[in-house]
C-alpha cells in the first residue's frame, strides 16, 4: 500500500520562521512562521511538487530518508489519492480511451481525471482506480 509519506527537515529560517526541505523530493521546499505554520505549509509543497512528477513523466520519489531529526509529513487525502490513479494509469499500459471504455465516460472526462492540476471528486478517482484494478483505502491515525 502506497502512503505518499515522506521525511522533511525543520530548521530554522535566516531571518525568522521555520524551512522545510524533503531530501527526497528536492522541489518541495517552504516556510512557515512557525513550527505548525511550517508543517501546514509543508503538506501543500509536499502536494503540488509530487503532482508535476506525473505530469513530466516521472516516477513518484521512493521515500529513503531516515533520521531523527526528520518528521513524517503525508500529502493531503485529496492529492494522495490522485497521485494513486496517475501512477496506476501509468503502470497499468492502458490509453485514455480504454480508461474512458471501461469507466463508461466520456474521453474528455478521463482526461480531466488524469490531469494533475484538475481538482477531482474523490468517487471519480474511486472508480478510476477500480477501473485499473486497484482500490482506494483510507485510514485514520493519530495526529
């Protein structure tokens, strides 16, 4: 099971305020005010820098960081479970039109579902991962 978790280094900033990096995805980086603003703000970059992986036909980073001094951050569940169908399309070997044959949908609608930037209702992306095989799970654990 995917988690689209990885490992961000907290350090304090030049000026003022808190910098995030993720040694495994060198794109995200941000800044928050503090320490909770930071990690906030850490979930957005986390997401928007994962979504242009797909988008110029990358694989996904394998989360490899370890250490003590880095913190676990998830993207947000919307984007998780975006990031799920992109890379099941991708490993999936299927074009756009067998998707949109197997969902019952118009081409035009897969298309919206397979960009990274279109914002998705989470049914939609439900039912393209069963399409391809796969299913969506969802989980709650403490904060």
């Amino acid at each position: 099971m995917q988690m689209f978790e990885y490992r961000a280094l907290f350090e304090p900033g030049d000026e003022a305020g808190v910098v995030v990096t993720f040694p495994d995805v060198p794109e995200a980086i941000t800044q928050g005010d503090d320490r909770a603003d930071a990690y906030a703000q850490a979930r957005d970059a986390l997401g928007l820098a994962l979504l242009t992986y797909p988008r110029r036909g990358l694989a996904l980073p394998v989360p490899k960081a370890r250490g003590r001094d880095l913190v676990a951050i998830a993207v947000d569940p919307e984007v998780a479970a975006k990031l799920a169908v992109l890379e099941a399309f991708r490993n999936a070997g299927i074009s756009k039109t067998e998707l949109a044959r197997r969902l019952e949908r118009d081409e035009k609608e897969v298309r919206r579902i397979l960009d990274p930037m279109h914002a998705t209702k989470l049914p939609a992306l439900a039912q393209a991962l069963e399409a391809m095989g796969q299913r969506l799970v969802i989980g709650v654990e403490a904060a």
